[in-house]
C-alpha cells in the first residue's frame, strides 16, 4: 500500500544537529520503500489561490501562518501502517518536526486501466478504427516503429490511415505503475510479425493514455 509521508519542518526549532537526510532516502530507496519524494521551497514562494464568485484572488505565501510548515515529501511503499510509521520515525527530520503518514486513496486500478487500454487499443487495429486507435495516444504521443520516428498524434492518424484493419495478438504483456507513469513490455503479434512493445503512459487525469511506443523485432 502507498503512503504520502508529509515532512513537515519547524522554523522555531534549531536544525543545525540535524542527522543528514541522504542516507534514510538511500537506505529505503535500496529496500524499495520510498518510490519518490522531493524538497519543498520554503512557505514564504508559495501562493495560495482561491476563487470567490468567479474571481481568482492569488495570495503571496503559504494557506495559514504557522511554525509548522511542508517542507517535502516522500511516497512510500509499506505493507502495513505500522511499517510506513516506522520510516516515517527514522526521518531525522521527525527530531525537530513532524511528519504525517497518510494512505493513499484505493478505489484506483492503474494496471487495470492500462490492461484495458491496450485491449482497446487491440480492438481498434482489428477493426481498422483509425479514430478509436489515435484515442488511445496523447496528443503529443511519439512512436518509433523499426527506426521510422512519428511524433504527434497527427501523425499517427497518417500512418493508421494507410494500414487498415490489423490483426493484433497480444502474447505477453507486463506493466509497472509508478504513480502518474507507467511502462509496458509486450510481445505482440500483427499479421505474422512477431514484434516487441516498449510502451510509456501518462495518466492524463481520468484516464491513462500512451505517450511513448518503440516497436523492433523480436529476436529468438
């Protein structure tokens, strides 16, 4: 299960006896715990936005004023609470700060939606649906197809449109998800080639679509 870990520093506090924060990412970055995170520039670059009837107001600086402010963050990869409450101790900023542990929302199925993508994405090549296959692309998709480069999902739609209907089989097909990209490695083939599939995605918002293809052939 993911965790946000909101790394959460203290101005009032003196940092200065701070254990050095590299070897806790390393060390969790070595047993596959922390997937991502990054520093925060301080409250004072931030900008609070609302809109009140219709109007934007942008504030210079941070939602509240408080001691207590983000500072970073950190994804984590836990199997229990108990786990990412344990790393989330051993972050030297938990000394002279905070840190909050907080799950993930889990009503998402990222590999599932890819899954399924590529399985559009086969129906449409069977039928020859130049429009359903170029929705499976974003707009700025570029594919590399035994060395011929096409960047744009323009000309995508010119390369389908010279195809017509495809026979597309998938053999093998493997995705790893790592929050807002993925990458697929498939064996597939297409009218008796048979083709290797490096595949990039982005999640777009309420779908994932590919951004990155490179077809060669596969080799015994």
């Amino acid at each position: 299960m993911k965790y946000m870990l909101l790394v959460c520093g203290d101005d009032t506090n003196d940092a200065s006896g701070m254990a050095p924060v590299e070897p806790w990412v390393e060390e969790l970055g070595d047993r596959g715990v922390r997937q991502h995170g990054h520093r925060l520039a301080l409250p004072a670059d931030a900008v609070t936005v609302r809109v009140r009837g219709g109007e934007v107001l942008r504030t210079d600086g941070p939602f509240a004023e408080t001691k207590e402010y983000v500072a970073g963050f950190d994804i984590l990869e836990c199997d229990t609470l108990e786990e990412a409450i344990e790393a989330a101790a051993k972050h030297p900023v938990a000394t002279i700060g905070a840190m909050e542990v907080r799950p993930f929302w889990e009503d998402e199925d990222a590999e599932g939606e890819i899954r399924r993508l590529d399985a559009e994405l086969t129906d449409a090549a069977r039928a020859g649906d130049v429009e359903r296959v170029v929705a499976c692309y974003a707009r700025d998709a570029e594919a590399v197809e035994h060395g011929r480069h096409r960047r744009g999902v323009e000309a995508l739609r010119k390369a389908w449109e010279t195809v017509g209907p495809v026979t597309r089989e998938v053999l093998e097909f493997r995705v790893h998800v790592d929050e807002s990209i993925a990458f697929g490695h498939a064996l597939v083939r297409t009218d008796g080639n048979l083709l290797r599939v490096t595949t990039g995605y982005r999640n777009v918002g309420p779908r994932w679509l590919i951004v990155h293809e490179h077809v060669t052939e596969a080799t015994s």
